[in-house]
C-alpha cells in the first residue's frame, strides 16, 4: 500500500541552504523509491483557505516513508531546511486497491454510536 510525505510550508525566505536541501532531496529519496507528486506551484482552492506551498512524495509503504525520513541522508538535509521554511511535515498511509469510503462511514458510524 502506498504512503506520502507531506510537507505543508507555510512561509519560506529564500537561502542557499533551501537551494541546497532542495537539490539534495532527491538523492535521499532513491534508496526508498519515494517520488515526488507534488513539489509546490499555485493550488487550485476550492473550499476554505490556503496559504503556502503543498509538497507530496509517494512511497511503496509507509515502512519506506519511515525509513527515509529517519536515515542519516535526510536528516543531514533537515537543518538546511527549517531554519528559513516553517510548515509541517507527516507520513501517512494511503489505501489500498479497492478501497471504499464505505467502511470508513461505517468507523465513524460506530464510533457514534459507542
């Protein structure tokens, strides 16, 4: 099952440590098959508000999005980043094939009722 790294960057000043880290990443990424999906650009908003850019990496399995956060590689790469970039970063899992929101709805429905 695929997993992602999000990263929700809020505001960022521009630096040579970001250019670094950004040139860098890519190189931390290939031992673990992450791939970029998103990297920034203008968001189309539908619903509420958005201020920042969306940054989304895709993984084999979130045992991957782990270990690739937490190697020596990337996190060399993690200082460079946070002292100019304020956001927030998460793994999350993502579903598998035939997934329905139906058992989800009936998670929620449970919960509700206990």
């Amino acid at each position: 099952m695929p997993a992602y790294a999000l990263g929700h960057f809020r505001s960022s000043v521009p630096h040579a440590d970001v250019v670094a880290y950004v040139e860098r990443i890519q190189d931390t990424l290939d031992p673990f098959g992450g791939r970029f999906v998103v990297h920034g650009g203008e968001p189309d908003v539908r619903e509420g508000a958005w201020e920042g850019d969306l940054v989304l990496i895709e993984f084999p399995d979130l045992e991957r999005a782990r270990e690739w956060y937490d190697s020596p590689a990337y996190q060399e790469l993690i200082p460079l980043r946070t002292p100019h970039v304020v956001g927030d970063v998460l793994l999350a899992a993502g579903v598998g094939p035939g997934y329905h929101p139906s058992a989800k709805a009936e998670a929620i429905r449970a919960a509700m009722d206990g």
